[in-house]
C-alpha cells in the first residue's frame, strides 16, 4: 500500500490495475474494449476515459463472453479483498462466490427451497411449463454470511440459550444455511438486452426470497451516459449501479462528451443512482 494513501484508493488503483493489464484497452484500430465500435460518441468517451487511467495497452479484442466472465472474477476478487477491511463496520464471516451455477443461490438461507422446486420441476414437465423459468436467478458475484455459534454469540454477554431464538439464521446452532449479503450482477458494457436482463435478476431476487432482501448491486463499465440510464434510472429492484471509473467517465463526458450525456450522468449521480466502484465496499456494510 502507498504511504499517505487510503486503503479504498489504493484497492481502487489494484482493481483499475487487473483491468488493464487483461480486459480493458483498445484494439489495434483504437477502439477501446468497452466503446460500441459503431457508436462515434461512445468511442470517443471510451478513449478519453483510458487516457485518464493511464491506459496505453493495444491488444486483439476479447470476445465479448470471455471479457465478461474475467470482469466477474475481477469484480470478486475485488470485493474479496475489501469487505472484510471493513468488519468494524460490518462483522461477519463472509464468502465469495464468483461465476456460480444457476442453482447456487439454492445454497443460500433465502433461496434454498429453490432446489426443490427445481427437482420438483425436473420431475413434471407440465409443473415446469406452468411456473416457467422465472425462478432461477445466477448471480455473477455472490456474498454470503455464515451463521455464527452461540460462543461468538454469547461472547461479551448469554444473548441466547436453548429454549429462545429457535428459529433465527444466524445461528449456526439452528442449522441454517449462509445468508446471502449481497447479489452482484456484473455487466462489462449494456445493451438493451442485457439491461433488461439485469432488471429481470433483481425482480426475482425480490420476488423469490424467503427472509431478508439481500443487496442487489450492478457493476459496470459502460461509458455511455444514455446506456448506463437503462439501468440506473428507476427505483424498486436495484440499489444501485456502480462504474468501474466514475470520476474518469464524469471528466471524460464533460471532455469531449454532448451537453444532454453531461446533464443525464449528472442526474444519475445527484438522484443516488449512479456511484463509483470505491464506494461499493463502503455500501455493502449498511
């Protein structure tokens, strides 16, 4: 770590880091890897926002797939390494998942009896046509919280004993499962159908839980202000959306950006729509 520098900015220059050294740079024809090639405005956005992070790598495009699913890891690891700095604000004992299958989040406290309705469906085709495939949810990055023994529990005082607190899932000694912290969904650009995609996620998250509503976060590195607002604006389904380099992308739409993506991004971040990735750890402890 930097002297004089703070762990969330210097965790912050890492994540920037292991993304230009693996996805995040333009191509030989200059085109950055997070810039709609067909779009002159997200082009240049994308270019003046990699000047700013110092990128001066030029490399052959990864497939969109590929890309998106080294951001996953990239975003995990991230999380990984700063969540737990923060346990004065947030205790716990956390796990991080990165790139699970679709029944993953059955091993969760809220969402275990997914499974069941999963084999249930399995079994009947005609069960499977008429609740659909609504159901299953498949976050990129999942945070867990293992429950805690009554040792740790009863640690500075006899907050529980057997006859009360039966139920609750936070005690390992009720023999419930983690409990999902957080669900983060990690898109490296947006598209219109990846946008709905995202939405559709967080809907059911809130739609199928049985418990506490987890976090439902997005991450991305759209550069485009218009693109970004498909997810950003509107309130009901997801926290919040988080850009890989907020204050790059700010400098770069007031830089060579139009004066309505100023005000839009603008508007994204006063409305408490739109925030940086630094912030995201700091988030996930409320």
């Amino acid at each position: 770590m930097n002297v004089g520098v703070s762990f969330l900015t210097d965790a912050r220059a890492a994540f920037h880091a292991a993304l230009l050294e693996s996805i995040l740079y333009a191509n030989a024809d200059g085109v950055p890897t997070i810039a709609d090639g067909s779009s002159k405005t997200s082009v240049r956005i994308s270019l003046d926002l990699l000047h700013r992070l110092g990128s001066k790598l030029v490399n052959e495009r990864l497939a969109g797939q590929m890309a998106g699913s080294k951001f996953e890891v990239i975003v995990g690891e991230y999380l990984e390494a700063t969540l737990p700095r923060l346990s004065h604000l947030r205790p716990g004992r956390f796990i991080f998942t990165k790139g699970s299958s679709r029944l993953a989040i059955a091993d969760s406290d809220q969402y275990q009896h997914l499974s069941s309705l999963s084999a249930a469906m399995e079994a009947s085709p005609e069960l499977a046509v008429a609740i659909g495939m609504d159901y299953l949810i498949k976050p990129d990055v999942m945070i867990l919280r293992k429950p805690e023994p009554d040792e740790f529990i009863n640690s500075g005082e006899q907050i529980v004993d057997e006859t009360s607190a039966t139920l609750t899932s936070m005690r390992s000694s009720n023999g419930g499962l983690p409990m999902l912290h957080a669900s983060v969904s990690c898109k490296w650009t947006i598209r219109s159908d990846r946008a709905q995609n995202a939405r559709s996620e967080a809907l059911n998250l809130i739609r199928n839980r049985k418990g506490r509503l987890p976090h439902i976060v997005i991450v991305t590195g759209e550069p485009t202000p218009g693109r970004l607002a498909s997810l950003a604006f509107g309130t009901g389904d997801i926290d919040c959306v988080y850009h890989i380099a907020l204050p790059e992308l700010k400098a770069a739409v007031a830089a060579v950006g139009s004066d309505d993506a100023k005000e839009m991004l603008d508007t994204m971040i006063e409305g408490r729509r739109l925030r940086d990735i630094a912030d995201l750890p700091l988030d996930l402890t409320a």
